[in-house]
C-alpha cells in the first residue's frame, strides 16, 4: 500500500469536512452539543473542539463520535 502525502492545507481542508458532518448529523437529529457529548461519551469542550475543525484531536474519540453518529470514517474499500 502506498503512502498518500498530503500538504497541510489539505489536511485542514479534510478536517473542516469532518467538523462540518459532525455539526450538520447532530442538528440533523436534533441534537444539542451537550447531548451528543453525553451520549457518545466524549467530553463538551472535546466535541466543540472537533466542530470547530480542531487537528488537535484524539482519533478514537473523533471515532467514537462518527460511531454514535451511525458514520464511518475508513473509505468503502477498507470495510
């Protein structure tokens, strides 16, 4: 498997991608940030973090929330 190298700049841009789907999802199922926080288990100021497009994330809690939210974050190819 090759490895992909991206710049930074794409990086964030794929990190806004993510904050922007967790956002849209939880207002989607009328979530308030305190209840998706509760009920994925992760933190409040964790879950602002990461809709705020936060690169400072722990990735199993970025999973965590994709989980409760019924998303995955691995392409089709890898399932």
């Amino acid at each position: 498997m090759d490895v992909i190298r991206r710049t930074n700049a794409e990086i964030e841009k794929e990190l806004g991608a993510v904050a922007y789907f967790v956002r849209k999802k939880r207002k989607e199922r009328g979530y308030t940030q305190e209840e998706l926080a509760a009920s994925a288990g992760v933190g409040l100021a964790f879950l602002k973090r990461l809709e705020g497009g936060d690169e400072n994330l722990h990735l199993a809690k970025v999973l965590q929330v994709l989980r409760h939210l019924k998303a995955d974050l691995f392409p089709k190819e890898y399932q």
